[in-house]
C-alpha cells in the first residue's frame, strides 16, 4: 500500500474538517469543552476514505506516467526513423 505523506495527510486532514457541521465550531453556552475534531475525522470514516481517496490519485498518477513515457517513445521512433520513402509506382493505369 503507497505511503501517505505527512503533508498530504495535513491537507486531508484539514479539508476533510470543512465537511464537518458547522454547528460543531461553534460551542454551545453549555458545552464547556471543545469538540475534539480527530475523533469526528476517525469515526466518521473521513480517514479510510482519505487514504483510498489518495491511493486512486496515486494509481492514476502512474498510469499517466505511463502514457507521457510511451508517447515519448514513439516521438523518439519517429525522429529516429528513416525519412526517405521509396516511390511507390500504381499498378492502376
């Protein structure tokens, strides 16, 4: 399984709090500590969809990869190839 890094775990983290109520920011007369914003990340499931999340990102990023080497390739075949064509005569008239 790729490594998520620690910044693209901040970033998720931190988007993934945009999601949450906004009621959740802002406390109640009656509440008197605040809310703790990890336990809603862990237990609404934001983290196992932010890991599969980054794991498609990363397949899609190696199979573009992929594709830019392959296309490089085939410029660097055509580059190479021989220009010169032989006349091709028609057997027609």
């Amino acid at each position: 399984m790729p490594r998520i890094t620690k910044p693209e775990l901040l970033f998720l983290f931190s988007l993934s709090l945009l999601t949450l109520d906004c009621d959740a920011f802002h406390l109640k007369e009656e509440q008197s500590e605040p809310p703790n914003f990890m336990k809603e990340y862990m237990t609404r499931g934001m983290f196992t969809c932010t890991t599969e999340y980054l794991n498609t990102i990363q397949e899609l990023q190696k199979l573009i990869k992929k594709a830019y080497l392959e296309h490089i390739k085939c410029q660097e075949e055509m580059a190479a190839a021989d220009k010169t064509y032989p006349t091709t005569t028609s057997s027609l008239r």
